[in-house]
C-alpha cells in the first residue's frame, strides 16, 4: 500500500488514537479524532493528547482505523526540532506513519487495498 503524506494543514497523521500518515486513524462519521501530537519541539515531555479535525479523504488516499501505532527514530528527531531546518512542519503537529489497522475508506484512484483489508 502506498502511504501518503497529505494532511490537514499541520495535523496530518496521527499516531496512537488519530490519523497516519495514510490519512490513518480512527475512521468513522466522527469530525475530529483524537491524537498525540506537540506544540513545541523538545522530548517526550512535550507530547499531548491533541484533538484533529478529520482530513478529507484524497483520490488517492487511504483512510485506516488504528489498531496500532508505534513511534520510530525520525518521529524522534522532528519532535526534538533537529530536522527543522530540512523539514518544516506548522505546530502543533502529530508525527508518526508505522501503523497497522483495517482499511476503512479508499480514494476513487486507490487499487491497491479496497475498504475491510488490514
């Protein structure tokens, strides 16, 4: 499955209860979704439950319901701030794209998955 990175202006994906970086997370008729996100770079400390609007769902996107997620190095070093000067991101954002759930929603381009696959 291909992953893509558009989101909602500085919320994209989600980690834990939110959106992935497919346009993941909590899927359903709700407007917004719970997240972990940061309003400022610096460790784990900064992380906060944040709550996103539900982005809208791209010809080409795939919209998951998180089962899991999990944090990796790279989440690690934006949330520090050390890629900041490479990869700018609008605060507060919610990192993360290693995550495993049930397709629930795909966009008309997508072929590779269809809604129910996990």
């Amino acid at each position: 499955m291909t992953r893509e990175r558009s989101l909602p202006g500085s919320v994209p994906a989600a980690t834990a209860r939110g959106w992935g970086r497919c346009v993941t997370g909590n899927a359903g008729t709700d407007e917004t979704v719970q997240a972990i996100g940061f309003h400022r770079y610096d460790g784990a400390e900064v992380l906060e439950p944040l709550e996103v609007a539900v982005p809208p769902l791209a010809d080409d996107a795939v919209l998951i319901r998180i089962a899991a997620a999990v944090g990796d190095p790279s989440d690690t070093l934006l949330r520090s701030g050390r890629f900041r000067l490479v990869l700018r991101v609008k605060l507060p954002f919610v990192a993360g794209s290693d995550v495993a759930g049930v397709v629930a929603a795909v966009g008309p381009a997508v072929t590779s998955c269809r809604p129910g696959d996990s």
